[in-house]
C-alpha cells in the first residue's frame, strides 16, 4: 500500500457557499465512512471567497476501483444531489466537469 496525495480545485455558485459550507459542517451520516472505506484519509476541504481546494490522501492499491466503489454507493450518491449544484461547471480539464485535479510540484515531510 502506498500513500498518493490530491489535490483539487472548484468554483462554487456564489448563492451556495453557505449552504455548502452547512453541508460539510454536519455531513450525511455514513459519508464519512465511505470515504473512509474507499481509503481516502487526512480530507480536509479550504474555501478563499468562491474557490475550493481538496487535499487528500489515497492510501490503497486501486484508485479507480475504489472511486467506482464511491461512485455506485448509494448515500454518496444522495449527499451528491446537494453537494455538485453547489458548484459552478469548472472545467479546466476535459475529464472533470466539477473539480480539476492539481499537479503535486513539492512535498515536504
């Protein structure tokens, strides 16, 4: 098992920002433990005016597998009907509708 790190960038609807702030102050019980499950640790969610940067640790074998695990879990899929119309569409990439993911260019420990 190795540890990969991401980093993602959004841009939320300015109406919605409180209310996603509410979400994540109080998420859906069992979203944690599907994150959690999908081996994604030390998730931390910053937020500067309407812009939103995730950090988090991927700490199994097979990342799309367990992103489709994610992916087809059905209270995820619930707490997703109110958190994506949260977001404005912020694309900078072609395969990311919502979120872009951001090239790691220094760590340090």
């Amino acid at each position: 098992m190795s540890k990969i790190v991401f980093g993602q960038l959004g841009r939320l609807k300015s109406d919605k920002i409180e209310e996603y702030e509410a979400l994540h102050a109080n998420p859906f019980p069992g979203v944690t433990e599907m994150i959690h499950a999908c081996n994604l640790r030390n998730y931390s969610i910053f937020r500067h005016e309407d812009l939103v940067f995730a950090y988090f640790e991927y700490v199994g074998d097979d990342y799309d597998a367990d992103m489709a695990k994610m992916e087809a879990d059905p209270v995820t899929q619930h707490w997703w009907t109110f958190t994506k119309p949260c977001f404005e569409k912020f694309s900078i990439r072609p395969d990311s509708e919502f979120y872009a993911d951001l090239k790691q260019i220094f760590h340090f420990e």
